[in-house]
C-alpha cells in the first residue's frame, strides 16, 4: 500500500500546487504604489541631472539614471498654490478654481470647494490609501479645502504657506490636529537688530530652533510607507525646500560653508538674515536630496521597490529674474533657471518648466528622456491608467495620460498646453508643439486703457532662452494661438483677470 499512498501524497500536493496557481493567476495584479515628490520653488538647473554644478543631487540623479527624464515638463503655475491646483484637479489654470496665491486668517490659503475631485479623492476610490507630508496651500484649517476633506487619509505638516516660510515653526498640523513641536516663536521676516555684528555666528543663532520641519515631515513620509507597505498606497511629498527663508542644520551647512566665498545676509530684501546664504540654499537642496534618498533605501529594502512608482517635480520657478537676490538666494550663481528665462512669478520657461523625473524599476528604461511637452493636469489621467482605471478619470480634466511616453511607446505629441497668471504683471501663454506664444503685461495698462494684447512668438527649438520674438512673419500662427487662448480662459468669480474675462 505504501506505493499508493505516496502517489496520492503526490497527486494531492499537485493537485494543490495548481489550484494555488490558478488562485495567483486569477487574483488580480497589486496596484503600483506612488510616491510624488514636489520641491518648493526649485529650477530648472538646481540639480545634477538638468545640469546643475555646484549643488550635490546624487540620489536625484540616481533617479534619472534609472529613470526617465521629462525634459519639457511644465508646473500648473508661476507660484505656489494655483500651481498645487492644477496637479490636484487636472484643470489648466484657466478652468482651475484656484489661480492666484490668497492668504487667509488665522492660518490657511484660499479654499478648494468641499465637492472638488481631487487626486488622492480619485486614487482612494480605487483602493489606495493616500497620505500627504509637506505644505498644502489649498484650504485652511477648518475649511472645505483641507487635506482630510480633500481625499488624503493621512496628513502631517503644514496648512498654510506662509508658515511655512519658517523651517522651525512652533506648529505643524498632524491630521487635523495642531500640534506644538518644541521651537521658540520668532517671524520668518524677522530683522537683524541695530548694530548686529555679520561675521559673527551667533547674530543669527537666533534664526534657528531644535526641530527642522523638513527632517519631521521625512520621517512621517517613511512611516507612512513602511505602515502601508502591504497595500497600494499613495504617497504625496510637497517639501517646503528650498522655498525661504534659508535656514539648515549646521551639520548640512557644513558640507558648502565658505565653499562659494558668500558674504553674510542682512536680511534686507526680506526673509530672515543668513551668514552663509549661498551655502545654506545649496545644503537646503542637499538635504532635501538625502532625504529622497533615505526614502528609495526603504522602499528598496520594504521589497516593494519594483512596484513603486517615483515622480520628483517643483511647484515653480526659482528666484530669477526680478527675484534675483530675494532673501538672500542668488539663482544666476547657480544657473538656477539654466539658461532658461525668467523665474517664479512668470510664464517665461524659466517660471514653471520644472526638472523632472519618473523611476520605476523594470518599467520605465534607465536613463531614459522625453521630450514630449506635458504637464502637472497630465498626472491625474496618466495615475488613474497606471492603476488600472483609466475609464475613472473625469471627463472635464485638460489632462492627457503620459503612461505610454514612460513606457516607452509612441505617443501623439499634446496639441497644445495653456498657461494664465492674473497676478504679478499679468501672463497667457501657449505652447504648440516647439511655438510658444506669450502675452505679458496684461495687468499694466494705465488706468482706464486697454491692456497690451500682442503675442509675442518664440520658437523654442531654436531659441529657449525666448530671446527672439518672431511674431511679425507668422501671422498665421499667432492668429491660431490667439483663437486657442480665448477658447482655454473661463471668468473666475473668485480670481477675476479683467484683460481676458469674457463679458
């Protein structure tokens, strides 16, 4: 009997085997995991993949080595929060509901409507747990545009832009909760007193405080990432670097400190004072970059870091242009734009074409590059398709789905991407595949006068820096493009933009 008994014993344990193999094949693939890194106010050149010398990125640059390279990627906007709008929504800035930075009191930015589909509401729907860690910008606290209303299930850091102008503040929010973090109370525009020695450390000792938000806010990310390591998550990291004022631990100072021969800042064209200011913006940005990489070495070493999609981007522009010199920064010593034109506040390339990088492991080709014009409108399309529910994303988003580009596949070039700005001096821009056309100055007419509705014409091929404007031998074009623009802008009640509202 022994014989038989064994070939059941086999029979039984292959019997199991395949139905164990059918049960596998018929369960359906885990969901990829998103981590989506945003950088606050970083440009185009500020790391070593896009072309930056001075400043270590080499986590950053890893990325792009075993990633891809978006080198023609576009932020929603010239500033912080209608830029975070467009990424949240998929709405261009011309159907977006938020279109200008508005600080509200006590604490908070003006608010996203409670009925809004967002992102992380999108990706909840289809199974993932959402957790944000950094600066929001959408909806003060209390309001319908918080984080919790808005989809996320998890938050920690700031509500409110403006507070978070200070990497030692004396509050951060966990959830809906404010909590006290242990640092003394001081204003981020806080002035040196008269007479205040710069050479010496201790004028700006008081500058600093025990707890950096920047390392808590990481922290809270990688536990978020380790508790939900068996399940799709998604992962939202709007850091605060290296928006000013400039402030880093001494220990990340120490890494550029007397590196770049800068002479101390008094605190003159706003922000706090710095000793070092040159060093403290490159160790900011080095700091950030460690903490990237901390993030992949957990991933990595979770087991889940071929199922885990990376994205890094920035909100806006650097502080070019007429911003030169702002607290203390100096984008043109660090080719911060580079060589594109203008900075933050613009729709000058250099204002939001922002560097950008998308890894994920066995899916998209290392160091890979696209040059295909997108945009932060594309990402709710091209993440719903990355989770299987491609028919879930709304009709009404201006996005179009980048999947197949970072899969390598052919893909139609975008027919157009639109840009507005009410603010600052007033933008419209364009862009059709390498012809960009660019209004400015549309909120600088005297009183009374109609605004200046010329287009300009840059051909950015040939000239990215929009050094040359050719709009007078192609009619034909500017006429599309004027067309185009007028069809893209709806009347804001909320954010009206007097030169292009319809009456």
């Amino acid at each position: 009997m022994k014989p038989i008994s064994t070939f059941f014993r086999i029979l039984l344990g292959s019997l199991l085997s395949l139905s164990a193999l059918a049960a596998a094949e018929a369960a359906p693939a885990r969901k990829p995991n998103i981590i989506f890194i945003l950088a606050d106010d970083l440009g185009y050149g500020d790391i070593g993949a896009f072309g930056q010398k001075l400043i270590r990125t080499p986590n950053l640059d890893r990325m792009a080595a075993e990633g891809m390279r978006l080198t023609h990627h576009y932020s929603g906007n010239a500033v912080c929060a209608p830029s975070r709008c467009v990424l949240m929504t998929g709405k261009h800035p011309g159907h977006a509901y938020i279109r200008n930075n508005r600080e509200m009191k006590p604490e908070g930015q003006f608010p996203i409507p409670a009925d809004t589909m967002t992102l992380p509401k999108l990706l909840k729907a289809q199974g993932y747990v959402t957790g944000g860690f950094g600066k929001w910008g959408l909806g003060g606290p209390g309001t319908t545009g918080e984080p919790m209303r808005q989809g996320f299930d998890r938050w920690f850091g700031y509500n409110c832009q403006a507070v978070a102008h200070n990497f030692y503040p004396t509050h951060l929010w966990d959830n809906d909760q404010h909590v006290e973090i242990g640092n003394p109370p001081f204003s981020a525009h806080q002035k040196l007193l008269a007479g205040a020695n710069l050479n010496l450390a201790d004028t700006f000792a008081p500058y600093l405080g025990k707890e950096y938000s920047a390392d808590l806010i990481a922290e809270q990310s990688r536990a978020f990432v380790r508790a939900n390591k068996d399940r799709p998550f998604f992962c939202y990291i709007p850091t605060t670097v290296p928006h000013l004022a400039l402030q880093v631990p001494a220990d990340s100072l120490a890494e550029y400190r007397g590196k770049f021969g800068d002479t101390p800042y008094d605190g003159s064209r706003g922000y706090l004072p710095h000793q070092h200011p040159l060093a403290a913006y490159a160790a900011m940005v080095t700091r950030m970059d460690h903490e990237i990489g901390r993030l992949m070495g957990l991933v990595k070493e979770l087991g889940i870091d071929d199922n885990t999609l990376f994205i890094f981007s920035s909100d806006n522009g650097p502080l070019n242009g007429t911003h030169q010199g702002l607290g203390g920064t100096d984008a043109a010593f660090f080719n911060s734009s580079g060589g594109l034109r203008d900075g933050k506040g613009s729709l000058w390339e250099g204002g939001f074409r922002e560097p950008t990088l998308v890894r994920w492991v066995g899916k998209i080709k290392p160091g890979s590059t696209s040059e295909r014009v997108s945009g932060f409108e594309d990402w709710i399309p091209t993440l719903l398709e990355l989770a299987g529910a491609k028919a879930a994303t709304p009709t009404d988003v201006d996005g179009i789905s980048l999947l197949p580009t970072l899969l390598g596949q052919a893909q139609p070039p975008r027919p157009f991407l639109y840009r507005e700005f009410p603010a600052y001096i007033g933008y419209q821009c364009l862009r059709i595949g390498d012809w960009k056309g660019v209004r400015q100055n549309l909120k600088s007419a005297p009183k009374g006068a109609p605004p200046n509705m010329r287009i300009e014409l840059y051909n950015l091929r040939d000239d990215p820096a929009e050094t040359t404007d050719v709009s007078a031998v192609h009619p034909d074009l500017i006429a599309k493009i004027a067309g185009i623009m007028s069809e893209q802008h709806q009347n804001s009640a909320e954010f009206p933009f007097p030169a292009l509202d319809k009456h």
